[in-house]
C-alpha cells in the first residue's frame, strides 16, 4: 500500500481505539456512579424508618398500642 493510505489508516484506527476506549470507561463508570448513589439513599431510607421505628415505639410505651395509620402517630407525636 502506498505511505499516503497507511498513514490515513493508522490515524483512523487510532481515533476509533480512542473513542472505544471512552466509551468502556463511560460504560463502567456509569453503573459504579449509580451504586455510590444508591448506598447513600439506602442510608438515608434506613435513617428515617429508624427514626419512624422509634417514634412508635414511644407511641407504644405511651398507649399500649402501636399507631395504625400516618394520621394517628402524627397526632401521637404532637400530643407529647
């Protein structure tokens, strides 16, 4: 082949290694993004149904019985 062709091949193929290369880092990047950002909602989940756990326990230590519905331990807490 002629220099010319070989040269025009070579940058071409360099340019499409690039960009695959790109495109496996983005491919691996995007789910380990979404992994750190699903630990820290799981942790703030876990945070609020703790904090919804102790809430009716205390509804329980002071009524003997858990709150049925959002309505009635929303009206537990403000009465404390």
């Amino acid at each position: 082949m002629n220099k010319s062709i070989t040269r025009i091949l070579m940058l071409v193929f360099a340019i499409v290694a690039v960009y695959l290369a790109y495109q496996t880092f983005v491919g691996i990047k995007g789910p380990v993004e979404f992994d750190e950002a699903k630990k820290i909602r799981y942790t703030e989940v876990e945070k609020k149904l703790d904090a919804i756990r102790n809430v009716q326990f205390a509804v329980r230590e002071a009524t003997g019985k858990y709150a049925s519905s959002w309505d009635s331990l929303a009206l537990a807490i403000e009465k404390d």
